[in-house]
C-alpha cells in the first residue's frame, strides 16, 4: 500500500513507478497507463502533460495516493474521475450507468456514410445508457435529428447531464413497449443499440461489475433483449434504413440469424472489432 506521508514531495517520475507497482499487484491491466491518467486528473492536466512536470506538491500527492488504491480496490477508472472518453467526447459517468467503451465507436463509423447521404435525416439510440451514441451522432452529424431513447431511472440522470446544451431528444421508455416513438413509425433512418448482451454465466472483470447489471446481462444465452431491439428498429426504421447493434463475441452468427429469420431485413452482415472478435451486425431495412 502507498503511504501517503511518503509520497509527499516525491518527484513525478518516482511516484509513477511506485504506483504503477502498485496496480500491477492488483491485477490492474494497464497499471502505467492508469496510473498516468489518475495522476494527470489529480493535478487537473492532460496526461500528455506530465512531461513537463518534475515533481507533484505533497497535497497533490497524497491525493493521489488516495486515488491508486481506490483503483488498486478495483473501482473503475473512469468512476474515479468522472468522466469516460468516446470519439471526440468526454462523458460524465458514475454509479448507475454503462460506461462506454471502445469499441462501441465503430457502430458510429457504420452509420455516418447513411446519416451524410440524408438532407434532414433522423436517428435513434435505443438503450441510451449514457447516451455516448446518441451524443456522437449527433457531434459528427450535426444536421441530424437525435433522439436517445433509455428507462432506468439511474442512467437517464446521467445521460440527461450529458445531453445538456446538445441538440440530443431524450426519452424515458423501454424498448419492449410496443408505443415507444410510434410518432416516428418509418420515418428513422439509422438506429443504433447497445443493449445488455452478456449471457448470466459470463465470468466477467471486477470493473464490469460496478456497471448496472442490467445494462451488462441480457439472460442465459445474451440475447433476451436482441428481438425486443429488432422489432422497435423495424418499427421505426424506413425502408433503405440502417441498424446497427453491438453483441456479445459469442453472437457473430446468432444475431444475424435472428435478423434472417424475420422478413424486414437485408443485406445483413456481421462486423468484427479492432482485436478481430464478431461485435456488431448491420441491417438494413427493406
């Protein structure tokens, strides 16, 4: 453990091994990079700019000590600062919500060729979370209509946080009601999810387990909510419009199957994420 009376006056340098040592012996995954972060966040800079920093005040560094053994303990990093990166936003994020994650980007990448081929177009972020979808569309495509779509009652506080000074439309609903947006009934032309989808026998990391559970697991096989998704896409979506979700990697064939196995959909095809593992199906509504 880092005592805090040692750290005080501690040049920069030193004070990151010693708490780099001390995340790797707690099975942190990436202990320097954390530990530049939690350091760059005490001292309210950019992680880039520790460079030019020679040693930390000892406030400064018995704050800090105090925010490695929280992550030491296993708490998220971005609970400890309060924000989470996504595409070129920074989200506030806590207790209660999702918190966003790399690889959820690429279904941003999958729909802005649709949402720049529309004059007006409109889309929707079903399982909002804290709306980091919903936001970037809305940031990369600035002539859409956005509406976010989310019902637990925790993670719509934050995404409501989020979406102040946005153009973003926030809903309170639950993709399972069959009058959910029927005011937009065809006239949607990407829909975007990133439901629950990890099966309950999942073993999964420590910090997965401070997001809400039923943002992570979706019942036995992952997939409890996926036809719930599905039907509200078809719903919403006109014909030529796009869906995009995020699965677990163990649905690279059974998702699409299940798109198949429906008559409103083609040209369905699976995606794979940076590390080459299935994450996410496109669809497009016929």
């Amino acid at each position: 453990m880092i005592d805090r009376a040692e750290v005080s006056g501690i040049d920069v340098s030193a004070l990151l091994i010693t708490a780099t040592d001390r995340l790797a012996a707690a099975g942190i995954a990436s202990p320097r990079v954390d530990a530049e972060l939690l350091l760059a966040h005490c001292l309210g800079v950019t992680r880039s700019a520790l460079i030019t920093r020679t040693a930390v005040p000892g406030g400064a560094a018995a704050g800090f000590a105090g925010l490695i053994e929280r992550r030491a303990a296993r708490e998220p990093l971005q609970h400890i600062a309060g924000t989470a990166p996504f595409r070129y936003l920074e989200l506030a994020v806590g207790p209660g919500v999702f918190i966003p994650r790399p690889e959820t980007e690429l279904l941003i990448d999958a729909v802005l060729p649709v949402l720049a081929a529309a004059a007006a177009p409109i889309a929707v972020d079903l399982c909002a979370g804290s709306g980091a979808l919903a936001l970037a569309i809305a940031h990369e495509a600035p002539h859409a209509r956005v509406v976010a779509v989310e019902m637990s009652a925790q993670a719509l506080i934050w995404l409501r946080r989020n979406a102040v000074g946005s153009r973003i439309e926030v809903v309170a609903g639950d993709v399972t009601d069959n009058d959910l947006l029927t005011d937009l009934c065809g006239a949607v032309d990407v829909v975007v999810s990133n439901p629950p989808y990890v099966p309950l026998t999942t073993a999964v990391d420590a910090e997965v387990l401070a997001d809400p559970a039923e943002a992570v697991f979706a019942g036995v096989d992952g997939l409890a909510l996926m036809p719930a998704v599905i039907s509200r896409a078809a719903m919403l979506l006109g014909s030529g419009g796009v869906l995009a979700i995020e699965h677990n990697d163990s649905h690279g064939q059974t998702l699409p199957a299940l798109l198949h196995a429906g008559a409103d959909w083609t040209d369905i095809a699976d995606h794979r994420d940076l590390a080459g593992r299935p994450r996410y199906v496109t669809a497009v509504r016929r």
